[in-house]
C-alpha cells in the first residue's frame, strides 16, 4: 500500500500525438467528401443509382453525426480529469463476478492501514458525488459507475457489468471504460473465462491497457464433524484447483486472442490469480486468512500492474482520442459503408453480365419492328422513283424503333445523343429499278423493281442495328466502370486511413 502512495505520476508531451490524430480525421473526412459516387451516368431511380445514394448518405450521415460523437467523449474525459492524480483500474467482468465485494474488501485494507478511503457515484454530468458503502448481493446490484479512491494514488471503478441483462448498464460501463489506466477482470470460478468475457477482454487488449485476470469465489463448501454433527462449511479451494483454474484461464485466453486474429499483444494478459474474499473476511481478515485467501497475492499482482498502468496513463489522452477514431469513427464508417459498397458492387455485376443479353435483346427489338415495315415504304415511294424518300422513312422508323427499346431495355443508362455511333446513312447507288418491257419497237416502262433496293436496305439495317447496339453496350458498360473506379477510390480512403491509424497506434505506443 505505502508503495502505491509513493507512485510518481508523470506525463508526456502528446501534443504532436493529438494533432496527427486531429490531422487524421480532417483527411478522412475531406477523403470520403472527394470520392462520393456520381450518378451522372446513371439514373437516380435504378437499382444502381438507389445503391450510389445509399453509400453517399451513409458518408454524408457519419460526417455529420462526428461532432455529436466527439460530445460523448467529454464524460469520460471529465471523469478522466478529475481522476488525473490517481492510477484509474477498472474493475470488469459480468454481473454476480464480485466486483463490489472486492472493492469493499480492498478499501477495509486501506483504511485499517490509516489510509483515507472516500466512495463515489457518477452523476448525470459526469461530476463525482459521495455515496456510501457499496452494495453486495447476489444479483446485480450496480447500476452506475461508482468508485473507491484508497489513498491519493489508487482509484477503483466498479461499474454495471458488460454482460449486464439491462442493456442501459453495459452501454453506460462501455462508455467510460476510457478512463482506466488498467484493467482487473474478474470472474467467478463456477464458470471461470467465458468465451463472451474473453470477447469483451479482446476488445481492452486492443487498446493497448495492461488486464489482470481476478478469478474471484474461489471456495466451496465441504462437509466437516462439528460435535458429532456433519456440516457443512466454506473453504478455501485447494491450491491444486486454483492452479489448475488459472492455466486454464490463461491458456483459453490466449487462443481465443490468437483466434480473433487482431494482432493483439498478448503479453498484456497479466497471469490470473484467485482470490476468495469471503475467506477473507471469514477469519476476521487476519494475516494468515488474508494469504490462504489469495489476497497477498492479489497486492502483488496489483504492485507488478502499476508500472505498466503508468505507461498507458502517460499517454491515456492520445489513447482516449485513438480510440474513438478506430472504433467509433472509423469502425462505424465501415460497419455502414462497406455493407453499402458491396450491395453496389453486387449490382454493377449483375449489370454488367445482363448487358449483352439486353443489347442483343434490343437489336432483335429494333430488326424486328423495322425489317416488316420495308414492303409498305418501297410501295410508298415507288411511284415517284424516291429512293432518298424510302431512305428517309428508313432513317425516321430506325430512329423510333431504336429509342423505344433503348429506353425499354437500357432505361437506367443515361446513353449519349441517340446512344447510336452516327445517323443512319444507307448508300445511295442503289435506288428503283424501271422495269422495260419493249411493244411493238418500242421500250416501255410498266413499273419499277424494288428487290435490290430491298435487299440493301435489309443489309444496312442490319449493319447498322450491330454497331449501334455495340456501341449502346460499350456505353453503359464504360458507365459501369466509371462506377466501379469510383467505389474503388472510395475504398482505397477507407484502406488508406486504416493503415494510417494504424502507424499513428503503433508510434504512441513505440517504447520510448
């Protein structure tokens, strides 16, 4: 205890460390503002322009919601302060871990050593209030963050559990989970090191703050003679079984962290311990029932968690604003945006493969609805000889059959003039032919013949509706790779600031 009282709080100049923080932020932000996605090739209605507007608003939200964000930071930075003299553990674990029944422990410890011991609740502002005595029972009885200081030097937050079953407490411990310098997990040694506690520890690992694993309750009850009478009494476990508990703790929580695959240092998993607090009181808190109890051991984990509690705290307010930027800011971008990116992504595929389909589709459409019409424009035009106004005719029937199934099969491209590469233009060599026939000496024309004018036409129609469609295709296709580029620039903002964030992580937490 007196060696917690003697800790010298230092602190480092993080200045450059929140000003590259700050710089970060500002080029996320004019990132994802510079690569929004263009609907200009595109219709705002289709399947494809609905998905560019989703991953737009999902930039335009989360830019906006920041500010807001950041204001939920303050809190626990308050808390933070007010806290600024003291090595902050937070002590975490589900409900019914013993979390009180330890902190009251602890400060009985202080306080019979002289030590001034004051408990605190949070307010709605952040402040800190008096309160008394923490509660203990057997179902949950904390229901907001409170506090023990022993001494100057030591602060214990006992919060609602992260696994609480009332979802206001865990968001409420999340949310100043920051102000801690280090972390004592604690769980009950019926169920010790659940997968959903390690998930949760992951998640402290992750920033960096040293964790000792408390297994607490660790007694049981064993029948003994009293007077000729079997009772039943409460014993510490056997050092066998508490060893054995502890392996398992450690080893099951650094596969699960070597699993999870986030790079975590696992060197950070300080070696658990158990400790029983009711043995503890049991014999009046003497020395020896103290050690068989595990609490001995429990102040000397906690003298080897100062140092590297001191480390984090130097550099906690760098720490506090990383965070946010990983988790909150940059975590919630990709929680929306990549869903949003990959549904856009899934889209342009799907486009992409229907477009020779539609674009054979449409050339059908146009053959058909014109190459029928031939026969009545010949017969039309013939009497005068008109070929350039059978041409004509073509062209106008051409250039409404094409737009009627350009708008039916291309309806969400916005195709250039006509979304056709040039007018059609059918040579003018060919034309009627008079049909002679010759009475008495002399040649007479008795009509005219339309075959090979037919025939060319057909031909040039045909011509015409391949490289028209072909370019249709070429079109939109070219739309969707512009679409595609700039879902890729996008993504290419997100990887950048990832591996940004993480250079600036890893140079705040460089040994110095």
């Amino acid at each position: 205890m007196a060696e917690v009282e003697a800790v010298a709080l230092g602190s480092e100049d993080l200045r450059p460390a929140l000003a590259r923080l700050d710089d970060w932020l500002s080029s996320l932000g004019a990132g994802l503002v510079g690569a929004r996605l263009s609907t200009a090739a595109l219709r705002e209605d289709s399947e494809i322009g609905r998905r560019i507007a989703a991953a737009n608003a999902v930039i335009d939200a989360c830019i906006s919601d920041w500010p807001r964000q950041r204001d939920a930071l303050r809190p626990a930075e308050a808390l933070a302060r007010s806290l600024d003299q003291a090595v902050v553990l937070l002590v975490f674990g589900k409900f019914n871990a013993g979390k009180s029944s330890l902190c009251n422990l602890m400060a009985d410890r202080f306080a019979a050593h002289g030590l001034e011991v004051t408990s605190f609740h949070l307010d709605a502002d952040g402040r800190l209030e008096p309160c008394a005595r923490f509660t203990e029972g057997a179902t949950e009885t904390t229901s907001r963050i409170q506090g023990i200081r022993l001494g100057q030097r030591l602060v214990l937050l006992d919060t609602p559990g992260l696994h609480s079953a009332t979802g206001e407490h865990a968001a409420l411990t999340r949310r100043f989970v920051d102000c801690a310098d280090a972390v004592l997990w604690l769980t009950s040694s019926s169920t010790p090191g659940q997968v959903q506690e390690l998930e949760e520890l992951s998640d402290e690992l992750r920033r960096a703050k040293p964790l000792l694993p408390v297994i607490t309750r660790s007694d049981r009850y064993e029948e003994d003679e009293i007077d000729g009478a079997l009772v039943k009494l409460m014993r510490n476990k056997p050092m066998a079984d508490r060893s054995g508990q502890e392996a398992d703790v450690v080893e099951r929580a650094r596969d699960k962290l070597a699993a999870l695959g986030l790079g975590l240092d696992v060197t950070l998993l300080r070696p658990p311990l158990s400790v029983s607090v009711h043995m503890a009181r049991a014999d009046g808190e003497r020395p020896a029932a103290m050690a068989a109890a595990g609490i001995d051991r429990l102040y000397a984990a906690l003298r080897a968690l100062v140092s590297p509690a001191l480390a984090y705290r130097r550099r906690k307010p760098a720490e506090v604003r990383l965070r946010h930027l990983d988790e909150t800011v940059l975590g919630g971008l990709q929680a929306l945006l990549r869903p949003a990116l990959e549904q856009l992504n899934a889209a342009m595929d799907d486009a992409t493969a229907q477009l020779d389909r539609r674009g054979t589709q449409m050339q059908e459409d146009v053959w058909r609805a014109i190459v029928p019409l031939l026969p009545d424009l010949l017969d039309a035009h013939a009497p005068e000889r008109d070929g350039d106004g059978v041409r004509h005719s073509v062209s106008q029937a051409l250039q409404s059959a094409w737009g009627e199934a350009r708008a039916s099969h291309f309806r969400d491209y916005r195709l250039g003039r006509d979304g056709q590469p040039a007018p059609f233009e059918p040579t003018p060599d060919i034309g009627f032919e008079e049909v002679v026939i010759e009475v008495e000496g002399t040649r007479q024309s008795v009509g005219v013949d339309a075959t090979r004018l037919h025939a060319a036409l057909e031909r040039e129609i045909g011509d015409w509706v391949a490289a028209a469609g072909d370019h249709a295709r070429e079109e939109c296709a070219a739309s969707l790779r512009d679409v595609m580029a700039d879902a890729a620039r996008l993504e290419a903002v997100l990887l950048a600031h990832e591996a940004s964030l993480r250079d600036i992580r890893n140079d705040l937490r460089a040994p110095a």
